[in-house]
C-alpha cells in the first residue's frame, strides 16, 4: 500500500489513546479521545482524510472496545483487533 498510515488506538473504558505512524514508521500524530459517541465521531473525523490509506489496530482487553471495533467496521475501515473484547 503506498503512503500507507497506520493507527494504533489503546481503548479504555473513559479515554482512548491513539498514534498515526506513516510507511515510514515516522510519528504523524497521536492524540487520545472520550470512549463516547462524540470522542468516537472525533477519532473517525480525524482520520477520514487517509481513509483509503489507514489501517487501525485497535488493543482492547475489555467489553469496552466492543462497541468502538463494531463501529469502525460497520464504516468500512479496515480494522485489526490486537485482542478481543469478551462477548458474554
């Protein structure tokens, strides 16, 4: 994938931590944002623009990244889960 970006985000349950790194593993950005629906819409509005050049990873160990994981997907961002929220 050329000029590529990769996201990481760490979800919690209150804030997120994310980090943009290009093809060139070089620091692009990293910011965190509120795991709610506005801090969500904030993450996806500030990676909207490499949309068709952005991977996510996405570590979460609890229920919580749940809905966030769920929610990219359903936007078609290519998505990578590091660990799975248990589901029940």
């Amino acid at each position: 994938m050329e000029n590529a970006f990769w996201v990481g985000v760490n979800v919690h349950k209150k804030v997120c931590r994310a980090a943009m790194v290009n093809d060139e593993c070089e620091l692009v950005d990293e910011f965190s944002f509120r795991n709610c629906s506005k801090g969500i819409e904030d993450f996806m509005m500030k990676i909207e623009a490499f949309r068709d050049r952005v991977l996510v990873a996405v570590e979460s160990t609890l229920t919580c990244g749940l809905g966030f994981t769920t929610l990219l997907r359903s936007m078609a961002f290519r998505l990578f889960s590091l660990t799975l929220p248990r589901q029940g």
